[in-house]
C-alpha cells in the first residue's frame, strides 16, 4: 500500500513521515521505524504497530483505538488527546510521552515502562496495568476504575485524588506512594507494598481489601486516634504525618522508619515505643510521656522533646537543664534530683510524683504546672513563678512564699517546714513554736529573737544562721549543723542537742542548763559566760573553746575534751573533772603522770608523747588522735577507751589493760604490748607493724585491714580476732589463725612454723600437718584426732589432755612433750622420738609404737594395752604400778632400764624387743626368742644364746666376746661391727647374716652354716 511517497508496509522506514490525518485503519505497519514521523489527527485504529518505532512521534488527536502498540517505543512522542482505548500498549515504552487529554479505558499496558509519566486527569478505566513501571507518575485525579494494577510499580507516584473504584492493586508497589484523598473503595491492595505511603483522606469502604497494619495507619492519619490503647501495634515504615494522636496510649508500639511529622501527639503515651529512625520534627508531644522510649540517632525530634525524653528516660546524666523550655514536658515520676532547673521554664509541665529533692528551682517558671506528689525535699524555691494553677502540696507553696518572701514576724506555730530549703531566710521574731524544721536547710536564715520552744530542728543545716535571742527550750537540735552559727544569748534550757556541730559558733552568754549535749562538738566555738548547768556533755568536744566565765557546776563532762580550751579563773568546774580537763587545756608540762586517774576523761588529740603514764587509769577515756608516741604507759588501764587515730609509735604498753578499746586506724608500730589484753579490741585499720604482741590476748579482736608484718606474734592468742583479705600478716601466723579460726581444711599447713603458738583446746581433727614445727607450742586439750603430724617437730610442746587418736605422727620429733593425759589411741608413733617426754596417765592403747624412742619418759600409769612396741627404745622410762603394759614389755623394760646381766631368760619372748646398749653379760637366754630384737651396742660378754632365735636380730656394734651361740637361729642378723672374739657358734645358722667388719678372732664356728651358705668343717 502507498500512500503519496510512503509505502506502508510492515517494517518500512517512515522516520519523519508527514501522515498527519492520514487514513491508516487495520494497517500492517509492524516494526516500522517512525521516529518524528507527524502522525497529527491520523486514523490508526485497529492497526497493527507492534514493535514499532516512533520515539518523538506527534500522535496528538490521533485515533488508535483498538490499535496494537505492544513492544513499541514511545519515548518523547507527544499523544495528547490520542484515542487509546482498546489499545495494546504491552511492553511499550512511554517514558517522557506527553499524554494530556489522551483516553486509556481498558486499554491494556501490562509491563509497560511509564516512568514519572504525567497521567493526570486522564481516563484509565478498566486499564490493564499489571506490573507496568509507573515509578515516579503522576496519576493525580486519573480515573483509574476498575484498573489492574497488580504487581505495578507505583513507588513515588502521586495518586492524589485519583479514583481507584475497584481497581485491583495487590503486590502493589506504592512505597512513598501518594493516595491521600484517593477513592478506593471496593479496591483491593492485598499485600500491596505500602510504606510511607501517604493515605490521608483516601476514601476506604468495607469491601476495601487492605492489610490490617494499613488500615490502622490510614485510620490514625484520616480519622485521628484521640484516647485509643494502641499498645504493641506495628506501624513501622508509615506515613503518618499530621496524624491526630493526642491522648492515645502507644506504649510499646513500634513507629520504626515512621515519618510523624507535624503530628499531633499532645499527651500521647509513648513509654517503651521504638521510635529508631522515626521522624518527629515539629511534632506536637506537649505532655506527651516518653519515658523508656527508644530512640537513636536516626531518630529526627525537635530539640526540646530530646531532651524531654533523655530526662525522662535517661536522667539527668549531665543533661544542661538550666533556663532552657521545657513547658508542657512530661516528667511525671522522673528522678531529677539536684537538677539545676535555674529559671528553666516549666510552664504547664507535669512534674507529679517526680524526685525534685535538692533540685534548684529557683526563679523557675511553674506556673500551671503540676507538681502533686512531687519530692520536694530541699529544693530551692526561692523566687519561682507560681500562679494559682499550680498544683503543689500546701506545705511547699508556703516554702515558696518564705523562702521569696520572707516570714519575719509571722505566726507560725506547728508548722511543718521538714527538708524545706530555706537558705537565707529572714525568719526574724518569727512564731515558731513546736514547728517542724527537721533536715531543712537555714544557712545564713536569720532567726534572730524567734519563738522555737519545743521545736523540731532535728538534722537542720543552718552553718552561719542568726540565733542571737532566739527561745529554744525543749527544742530538738540533734545531728544538726550549726557551724558558726550565732546564739549569743539564746535559751536553750532541756534542749536536746545530741551530736549537733557548733564548730566556730557564738554561744557567748546562752542558757543551756540540763540541756542533753552529748557527742556536740564545739571546737573553736565562743562559750564565754555560757550556763552549762546540768547539762550532759557526754564526748561533746571543747577543744579551742573559748570557756572563760563559763559555768560548768553540775555539769556532765564524761569524756568531754576541752584540748587547748580557753579558760579564766570564773570558769566553774566540778571537782572530779578538773585533772583532766586541767591536762587537757594545759598539756602535762614537767609533771610524772604516773598512776594517774583519768577515768572518763575527755583527752582528744592531746600531746602526751613520751609522758610517763604507767599504771594510770584511763578506762573509757577519749584519747583519739592524742600523740603517745614513745609513751611509757605500762600496766595501764585503758579498757573501752578510744583511741581512734592516736600515734603510739614505740609506746610501751606492756601488760595493759585494753579491752573493747577503740583503736581504729591507731599508728602502733614498733610498740611494746607484751602481754597486753586486747580482747574484743577494733584495730582495723592499725598499723602493728613490728609490734611486739607476744603473749598478747587478742582474742576477738577485730584485725581488718591491720597491718602486722614484722609483729612478733609468738604466744599471741588470736583465736577468734576477725581478719580479712586486707589484713597484713605474716604467712605463719595467718596459717596460724586459719586454724584457730576452724578453716584449716582449705589452708595449706605442711611444713609451716607454728613454734611457740597458742593453739590449746583448738578442733584441729584430720588436718594434714606433716612436717609442721610446733617446738614449745601450747596445744592443750587440743583436738587432733586423724590428723597427719608425720614428721612434725613437737620439741617441749604442751599436749596435755589432747586427743590424738588415730593420728599419724610417724617420725615425729616429740622430745620433752608434755603428753600427760594425751589420747594416743591407734596412733602411729612409729620411729617417734617421745625421749623425756611426760606420758603420765597418757592412753596408748593399741598404739603403734615400733621403733619408737621412749628414753627417760614418764609412763606413770600410761595405758599401753595392745600397743605395739617393736624395737621401742623403753631404756631410762618411768613406769609404775599403774602403768598398764604387757608382761612381755615390762620385761623388755627391765632389761633396758636396769640389764640383765647373769639373770636367768632363757626361753623368754623377747622378739622385736628393743634393746639397744642393754647389759646382758652372762645372762642366760639359752632357746629365748630374740626374732628381729635390737641388740645394738649390747654389753653380752659370756651371754649365753644357745639354741636362741635371733633370726633377723640385728647385733650390730654389740659386744659379744665369749658368748653362747651354738645351733643358735642368726639367719639374716646384722652382725657388722660386732666383737664375736673367743664367741661359740657352732652349728649356729649364718645365713645371709651381715657380718662387716665383725670380730672373729679365736671364734668357734666349727658345724657353722655361713652367711654364703657354705658350712665350716
């Protein structure tokens, strides 16, 4: 087909052909290259253009309804008010195409690219657009009825109040779509991507199929949310700007990615949300509570609200709060004390029930703020801006109207102004009878000529406050802080002020009979012409005090201190206190204090270095941070004393009593306290280094963080002291004190040194000591059943009454124990040295005593029933008729003790007997049982052994000229070194006999079986 100079055939090139209104209908013209051909106002309807190419084509007014456009390139062409319906735009290219006016109803577009394609207004009903790219375009108020959308991308495009009646947009792709105003009912977006999509006031009916997530987040941006409980809901990646959220609960819910923007969340619960990367700017979060929500650094929020939520979630943490807004903040609940909230402005805030105490709040503006049930407690009101629709308890509001305004003259009686801070407060001739001042703050507060009688002023700070004039009788001061404070004149008669510092204080010319005083401290402070009359001054300190004409008559002074006190000849003073507050004032100049009575004495800090003070009594006295170093304080009575921080460096105190004495901290190394008691003492902290504590009784005693290296601790009693791991102590002795202490099981105690200790009446049962020194040790009544002394070095220990049953002191070195009494049953003394020691009424029953040596010990009335005494050296032992030992050992005894010489045993058992250096000469033992018995270095000249069985027998050294020995047992004997000269052995058994060096000069040994085993002819 031609038509003019252009044949119109499939394929054919028609780049920038004029075919304007050219009549075209069912023309074949597929993959024809039509780039800026003028296809204006043409009739292309029902043709066929598939694949073709018309990119910047003019097609405007064109008529391709029905026409096949699938494949074709579009780009640039200019369609505006083209005829499209019916069209099959499949796979089409439509980028930049300008289709103004143009008509798409049910035109099909399926996987057409329309990218950021301006739709607007045009007619689309019933398209076929699934999975067409329309990134980016605009379909604002296209009529887009019945559509297919499915699977389209839509991300970006604005669909602004586009009608999508019924279309069908599941697997969408909207995210950052704009729907807002869009109808879409009867539309179905099921699983359709919607995030940050915007849908404020789209149009949604009951058939309007749509994620439940999605419908939420349409409802809160459209309708609002006012008051709902949205808790734990998912509304990550939404749109929710402008949203009304005031009042609505949305704890825990998670806005992750959200975009909130300009919300309004006035009053919203926020607490426990997750706000990351959610963006608030100039939200509206007045009262809103954002206690405990989460949020980072991607989380966009206005200035102010940050701050809010940091105070309410993180604390104060450094947070600058001073003079910044912070009206209509929630911080209900919130822990800000000590904030500095210095004219911060407050304005409407909700501060109920949160911790203001020793807050500054100070000209704060709090008007319309809410603080019911807020701690108030020390917090500076002064000059804060209250109005009437400030919520505060009554008892602040009146802090607040004294501590701007003043109160002088005011009639206040009753009052409770507890932990009010009322700093510089002018109280002046105030009414303040029986009122409550307890832990409120009245530095520099002026009180002057007040009425407190009977008041409550209990922990009160009031460092350099005017009480000058001021009745305070009956009143209660204890533990306040009245440092430089003036009470010149003051009443003060039956107050109570227990432990209140009145350091530097005027109190020149105040009452103060029988008032209770105890602990005060008035260092420094003028009392001149003061009336103490009566009063308990029990460990009140006076040091430096100017007392002069003071009147002390009656006066309890029990370890009053008045150190380096200012006094005159008016001052009056009871007898019994004028020694020690005499030394105390005036120091102890030349005089010898010796055997002074200073009992109860108030001495603190004094200088009492090198004084000689043996066997004073200063039970109870008040000697902390005194200086005694190098004092000679012997024998003294120092029981329940404190001396805390005292210097006795080198003092001597040996012997003296201190009982229960506080020496916390004390400097006592190098001091002599031999002897001295200090049970129940508090050495915490002391330094005992290189102290002498022998013999010391330091039972109870507590040693925690002492330092003890270098003490010499021998015959210290420590059982029971309190140590820990900051005690300083050398390794023996804190061995030592582990046992003492029951917790020797866990303690390695193998060969330490525990010589010269005290361990008596101690449970030390089944622990292992082998090897251990214990010479001279005190160990009486001690319990050591099963434990393992093997080895052990018991030289002159005292061991009476102990029990050691069952335990293993194999080898032990026990020479001159006292052992009287001991319980040695199946013990295992085998090889034990117990020479001189005293076994008086010891048991020893069926104790193993083989080769045990027993030289010179006392066995007087010993139990040695079924004990085993092979070997045992008995020579020189004490034995009486109540000793109970075997017939057969008594024997072995006698012999040891007083020889045998030319007595009669022949067929005695004296196997295994110990018999070591024995006089036997010419004793008989024809035929007697002498199997593995101890005959070394024996005296036997002319014995007779004829016949005896001295197999294994060891003879070694033994002095046997002349002696019997024919068809005696010798077999395996120990002969070496013996003298066998002018000695009858023959037919005697030799064999395997050690027979070094042995004597054999003119012996008979005739019939004899050798050592070899060879018989002598």
């Amino acid at each position: 087909m031609r038509l003019g100079r252009y044949r119109i055939v499939p394929g054919s090139d028609l780049n920038r052909a004029n075919l304007e209104g050219a009549e075209l209908r069912s023309t074949d013209l597929r993959a024809a290259q039509m780039r800026g051909a003028n296809l204006r106002a043409a009739k292309l309807s029902g043709a066929n253009l598939a694949a073709c190419n018309l990119l910047g084509a003019k097609l405007s007014g064109a008529d391709l309804t029905g026409a096949d456009l699938s494949g074709c390139q579009l780009m640039d062409s200019d369609m505006r008010g083209a005829r499209l319906e019916w069209a099959d735009l499949t796979g089409a290219n439509l980028r930049g195409a300008s289709l103004t006016l143009a008509t798409l109803a049910i035109a099909t577009l399926r996987d057409a690219d329309m990218f950021e394609a301006d739709l607007s207004e045009l007619n689309l009903h019933g398209a076929d657009l699934t999975n067409a790219n329309l990134e980016g375009a605009n379909l604002s108020r296209a009529n887009l009825g019945g559509a297919n959308l499915t699977r389209t991308n839509l991300r970006g495009a604005n669909l602004e109040e586009a009608d999508l009646t019924g279309a069908r947009l599941n697997l969408a792709m909207l995210k950052h779509a704009n729907l807002a105003g869009a109808n879409l009912s009867h539309a179905s977006l099921r699983m359709a991507e919607l995030e940050f999509a915007r849908l404020h006031g789209a149009q949604l009916n009951l058939e309007t199929v749509l994620d439940t997530k999605w419908r939420l987040a349409w409802r809160l941006v459209t309708d609002g949310a006012e008051g709902l409980n949205l808790t734990g809901v998912d509304l990550t990646n939404a749109e929710l700007s402008g949203a009304m959220l005031h009042d609505a609960t949305l704890c825990d819910a998670d806005f992750t990615n959200s975009i909130l923007c300009n919300a309004d969340m006035r009053g919203t619960d926020f607490r426990g949300a997750c706000l990351h990367g959610t963006d608030l700017t100039g939200a509206r979060l007045n009262l809103s509570a954002l206690s405990g929500a989460r949020i980072n650094s991607e989380t966009k929020l206005d200035g102010k609200w940050r701050t809010v939520w940091k105070l309410s979630t993180e604390g104060l943490g450094g947070t600058p709060t001073r003079g910044i807004d912070l009206s209509q903040a929630s911080l209900r609940g919130v822990d800000l004390a000590a904030a500095d909230f210095i004219a911060t402005d407050l304005r409407e805030a909700d501060l109920s029930t949160a911790n203001l105490r020793g807050a500054a709040l100070m000209k704060a503006n709090l008007e319309g703020a809410n603080l019911e049930d807020a701690v108030l407690e020390g917090a500076l009101l002064h000059w804060a801006k209250l109005d009437r629709h400030t919520r505060i308890h009554p008892k602040w509001r009146k802090v607040w109207q004294l501590a701007s305004f003043g109160g002088s003259e005011a009639t206040l009686p009753d009052i409770d102004l507890s932990n009010a801070y009322l700093f510089v407060c002018n109280l002046r001739k105030a009414q303040l009878q029986r009122a409550n001042l307890s832990g409120s703050n009245l530095k520099g507060a002026d009180l002057s000529r007040a009425m407190l009688e009977e008041a409550n002023l209990t922990g009160v700070q009031a460092a350099n406050a005017n009480f000058s004039g001021a009745s305070l009788g009956f009143a209660n001061l204890a533990d306040g802080d009245f440092s430089a404070a003036n009470f010149s004149g003051a009443i003060m008669v039956r107050a109570t002020l227990k432990n209140v510092n009145f350091s530097g204080a005027n109190l020149s010319g105040a009452l103060l009979n029988q008032a209770n005083l105890s602990g005060a401290d008035f260092s420094g402070a003028n009392l001149s012409g003061a009336v103490f009359s009566g009063a308990d001054l029990t460990d009140t300190s006076l040091m430096q005090a100017n007392v002069s004409n003071a009147v002390f008559g009656g006066a309890n002074l029990i370890r009053c201190s008045m150190t380096e006190a200012k006094s005159n000849k008016s001052t009056q003073l009871d007898r019994r206190w004028r020694v020690g507050v005499e030394l105390a004032m005036h120091g102890p100049g030349e005089r010898d204090m010796r055997g002074s009575k200073l009992l109860l004495a108030g001495l603190r800090n004094i200088n009492l270095s090198g004084v000689r003070l043996s066997k004073s009594d200063l039970h109870e006295a008040d000697l902390s941070g005194a200086n005694l170093e190098g004092a000679q304080a012997d024998g003294c009575g120092i029981n329940k004393a404190r001396l805390r921080g005292a210097n006795l460096r080198n003092a001597n105190l040996e012997g003296t009593l201190l009982k229960a004495t506080d020496l916390t901290g004390a400097n006592l190394s190098g001091a002599n306290l031999a002897g001295a008691f200090l049970t129940d003492a508090n050495l915490s902290g002391a330094d005992l280094h290189g102290a002498d504590l022998q013999r010391a009784n330091l039972r109870r005693a507590n040693l925690n963080g002492a330092n003890l290296l270098g003490a010499n601790l021998h015959g210290t009693e420590i059982f029971g002291a309190h140590m820990s791991a900051t005690t300083q102590i050398e390794p023996k002795w804190a061995a030592i004190w582990s046992v003492q202490q029951g917790r020797g099981a866990t303690a390695d105690l193998k060969g330490k040194d525990f010589s010269g200790t005290n361990l008596s009446r101690l449970e030390m049962q089944r622990l292992d000591f082998s090897g251990t020194n214990f010479a001279n040790a005190k160990m009486t009544a001690c319990n050591l059943s099963h434990a393992v002394l093997a080895g052990a070095q018991l030289q002159g220990a005292q061991l009476a009454g102990a029990d050691l049953r069952d335990a293993d002191l194999t080898g032990a070195d026990m020479m001159g124990a006292m052992l009287v009494k001991v319980q040695l049953d199946r013990c295992r003394l085998e090889g034990a040295d117990l020479s001189d020691t005293a076994l008086a009424g010891a048991n020893l029953t069926k104790a193993d005593l083989s080769g045990a040596q027993l030289l010179r010990a006392d066995l007087s009335g010993a139990n040695f029933t079924g004990a085993q005494l092979a070997r045992a050296n008995l020579q020189g032992a004490i034995l009486d008729g109540a000793t109970q030992l075997d017939p057969k050992w008594r024997l072995v005894w006698e012999l040891a003790t007083k020889g045998g010489a030319w007595r009669n045993l022949e067929g005695k058992d004296l196997s295994l007997a110990g018999l070591r250096r024995a006089n036997l000469t010419g004793a008989k033992l024809a035929l007697a049982n002498l199997k593995q018995a101890d005959l070394s270095e024996a005296q036997a000249v002319k014995a007779d052994f004829s016949g005896a069985n001295l197999n294994g027998a060891n003879l070694q050294g033994a002095t046997l000229t002349a002696a019997k020995f024919s068809k005696a047992d010798l077999q395996g004997a120990n002969l070496e070194n013996a003298d066998l000269s002018g000695a009858d052995l023959r037919d005697a058994n030799l064999f395997g006999a050690r027979m070094e060096n042995t004597v054999l000069l003119e012996t008979k040994l005739s019939g004899a079986i050798m050592p070899d085993g060879s018989r002598e002819d």
